[in-house]
C-alpha cells in the first residue's frame, strides 16, 4: 500500500463540515473524558452488556451546569431528564470562556453491525476452521460472506437499535446526532439504515450518512473484510448515503489475495487518521459512527477508553476531548508509516485440524502428520498447552525453542534447537524431531510416571520437567516449557 494512501482516505468532508482552524499543522490529542457512561467504569463487565437496559450506559448523576436557566430540546420541555442536563453540559465544556478554540468536546456514538452471514457461519464452522480455510472462500454454496449482509437476527438488531433511539428522542431529550458515519461494508450500511432512516428527526438534521473508508473492519485476509466496488455499493446503499471525497472505485486496501493481513498498529494509525478528519473538518457535537468490533476496539484505543467489546447489534457512547497541540506535545501524526502495515497470515488448504490464536493454523497434510501453517512467534505457555491437550495437535518449528546446555553450563546463543515438526502424537507421548545446528535431535516427552526417564533433564523456574531421551550428557532448557502430562 502506498505511504500517503493512509492520509489521502482521510481527508474527506463530512456531515456537519465546518474546518476546524486551530487543528491546522497541529496534532490531535483525544482522550475519553470518564465519569458520564458505565462502560466507562472498570467495574462493569462488558460480557452480556446490554445497552438497553442501562439508558446507552449514561450515569445518573449531576452536573455543575444544573440549574442554570433551561436547556430546550427539539421537544420544547424544560431541561429534566438525565439527557437533557448532559447536553447542556457537554454545550457548555465547547462554549465556556476557558476553551480557546483548542479543545473540542465530542460525543461519539459507535454501533457494531447486526449479525451478518460471516458470524453465522464462524458459528458453524468453529474458529478454527473459520480462520484458516472457510473465511478466505467466498461463501459456502448456500450463504455468501463475502462484504456479506445482516441475516434476519442482523435486521432485527438494527429494529430494536431504532426503537431505542427513537424511545431516548422522544421521551428522554437525547439530542439528535449532527451527523453519521458508516463503514463501506454492506451489513453496516443496512444497520445505519435500519437503526436512523425511519426516526422523526429535526428538520435541520436529517439522517445524511457519510461512507468512509477508514472506518471499515480490520483488514484481514477473510472475504467478509473485502468492501464491495464503490459502484456496487452506490446501487446498494439508500439515496441517502453519500460517499466522503477520494472513495475509490476499487477496494485499495484489502491484500487478502496476497495472503496479507493489517496490522493492530496499522489499524491504529488509520483510525487516528479517519477520527482526526472527522474532528478536523465536523463541528458537530453528537456524531454517530455504525462500525465494526474490531475497528471501534480500534477506536476506542486511539481514544484512550477502556477496552470494552461489544456484540452484534451493540453500542457505546464516548465523551471525547480532542486538543490540537503544536510544539511535539501530543503523539506522532498519524498515517506517516506503513511498516509494518500489512503481514503474511498464513492459512491452509483444506479444512484445518485447529487453530492457536494469535499464532496460526494446525493443517492436515496428506503424510497424515498436521503441520502448522505459521508466520509468527512463539505462544505463551497456555496456548501451546491447549493445542496439545487437542490430541494428536502439531508442535511446530515456532513453538518450542531450546538451548542447550553443557553439564549444567549455559551456551549462551549456542546450538540453537529448533522443533522441526512431530514424529509420533499420541495420549501417552509425543515424539519431536529437533533440528540442533548442523545435527539432528530427537526429544521424547513422556508422563511424569513414566520409568524409562527418572531424571528429568528439562527444567525452567517454577515448572515441571520434560524428559530428553537422547542427551546422555547434555540437557535443553525450553524458553517456555510445558509441564509433564501437558505438552
């Protein structure tokens, strides 16, 4: 992807577009201002979250602008409800004397997307296979998930967002948002669409959606992260949806067909940049964003907020404060760097026979041996014990490094030990083929009981052994070892 891909996306114009001057040559700090929503507060859990059933998560507390004359929503009623002296605080953190046009006060309202074919799909295949095969094809024969669409459990997410909203308008003062934002996928134009375009909303701010690029899912290598063309999304999308500037014709970002997937700091990086056009060039205050898991995990980083995921069809809201600052005070602009942008996500052929998160898939190979298909480090501990516990689960080249040490002398950055792949996989052992320099290795791990090896001759602080059946006088020491009757 081209250096200035990142920046040039970003610079588009936005619902309520009004330049934000002072932002000029400047970079944009943001931090969640905290106290105001419980998915804010570390004590709340975000398992089973439901924003329904707690007003959006918004505190019921005061504020030092109660009682100060009357804040008159669209409804003409007196400034009572939670919403309401919200409002007119967050008004007066934008308009107070202190503020010198540095500092804007936000509130960001992001949707994930009701269910789509994908997440059915992940659910029937399982994770494993879902990552490593099923996610790369473009469907199954019956469902399609490629840019897929909501299901019926999707739509119906996006009917109860609206009755919601449209229940906190009308009865609760929320203010109506000054503009929206959709991600390019389909399942999110049609949760935008089916959560706003039926509200009764004030005539000055209508339901006038903005597609932006960057506010898309993680770019990885599966299907349902490939945006359609901008024509077929044009022929897709209400009349309402309009298209922010630069949006290309073609999918520019997506290098699945190279087997590359983005980066967590490449995703990063574009949502401090699509969030920095927003705030640069929107002089809003109530801004909607319908978007994905992923990207408003993203989101949410750059903001400086807790991590809270969210389930389909879910929202949270986020009062931000964004200062330009000039003199080396905030963080480096956004957008400058591609590396590392995208990588090698490595996948299989064929249905896999799992998967270890975060580092890659456990393939079937017609020697009837699995081999991991893999371009990352070494797992933690847990994850290696787990894919072991799977039965007859591969050990990689990339799971187990050793060194070897000399009657119980360290070589330092010597005889590097490599696992070169599984020779033998069963409940009571497996068998591993190690690749020590120039020589061939061979390491036996056996259950503790086990009275062919009483001496165990692998050890790390606070572990148990693993045995070596071939190092009569020399012993391995694991960089993250397995206990007995683990591996």
């Amino acid at each position: 992807m081209k250096a200035t891909t990142l920046t040039a996306l970003g610079l588009a114009a936005s619902g309520a577009s009004a330049r934000w001057h002072e932002a000029d040559g400047a970079t944009i700090r943001y931090s969640t201002v905290s106290g105001y929503f419980l998915q804010d507060e570390p004590t709340t859990n975000p398992s089973g979250f439901d924003y329904a059933a707690w007003n959006f998560g918004l505190l019921n507390r005061t504020y030092p602008t109660d009682g100060w004359g009357h804040h008159q929503p669209s409804s003409g009623s007196v400034a009572s409800t939670q919403w309401q002296r919200f409002a007119r605080w967050v008004d007066y953190l934008n308009s107070n004397c202190r503020n010198d046009g540095r500092t804007r006060y936000k509130v960001l309202v992001m949707g994930r997307h009701g269910q789509g074919w994908h997440n059915v799909a992940e659910t029937y295949y399982g994770t494993p296979a879902w990552n490593c095969y099923w996610a790369e094809l473009d469907g199954n024969g019956t469902a399609t998930w490629a840019d897929p669409l909501l299901t019926a459990q999707g739509a119906a997410e996006a009917s109860r967002a609206n009755a919601y909203f449209a229940s906190r308008l009308r009865d609760h003062g929320m203010p109506a948002f000054d503009s929206y934002y959709s991600s390019p996928l389909k399942r999110c134009i049609q949760t935008a669409d089916g959560t706003f375009s039926s509200l009764h909303l004030p005539a000055g701010k209508p339901f006038r959606p903005t597609i932006k690029e960057l506010f898309r899912e993680g770019i990885s290598i599966h299907t349902c992260d490939r945006r359609s063309t901008r024509r077929e999304i044009r022929a897709f999308a209400p009349a309402s949806f309009r298209f922010e500037e630069g949006f290309t014709e073609e999918d520019e970002l997506w290098q699945g067909a190279q087997s590359k997937g983005e980066t967590e700091a490449h995703e990063q990086a574009r949502s401090k940049t699509v969030l920095d056009d927003v705030f640069a060039h929107d002089d809003g205050t109530w801004l909607s964003v319908t978007s994905h898991s992923g990207e408003i995990r993203s989101l949410l980083a750059v903001l400086g907020h807790r991590e809270f995921g969210l389930g389909t069809g879910q929202i949270i809201p986020v009062l931000v404060r964004a200062e330009a600052v000039r003199g080396g005070g905030g963080s480096p602009p956004p957008g400058t760097t591609t590396a590392p942008g995208f990588t090698f996500e490595a996948t299989c052929t064929a249905p896999p026979v799992t998967s270890i998160a975060g580092q890659g898939c456990v393939c079937s190979t017609t020697g009837g041996v699995p081999a991991l298909a893999s371009a990352t480090p070494t797992p933690s501990l847990r994850q290696i014990r787990n894919a072991a516990e799977g039965h007859g689960s591969a050990i990689s080249a990339d799971w187990v490094r050793l060194r070897r040490r000399h009657q119980g002398t360290e070589a330092h950055g010597k005889d590097q030990c490599g696992v070169a792949g599984v020779v033998e996989s069963g409940p009571a052992a497996v068998t591993l083929a190690l690749n020590h320099g120039t020589q061939h290795c061979r390491v036996r791990h056996e259950p503790a009981e086990s009275p062919k090896f009483p001496t165990a001759l692998f050890h790390s602080a606070g572990r148990d052994p693993i045995d070596v059946s071939d190092a009569p006088t020399a012993s391995y020491v694991a960089d993250d070892l397995l206990p007995s009757r683990q591996l």
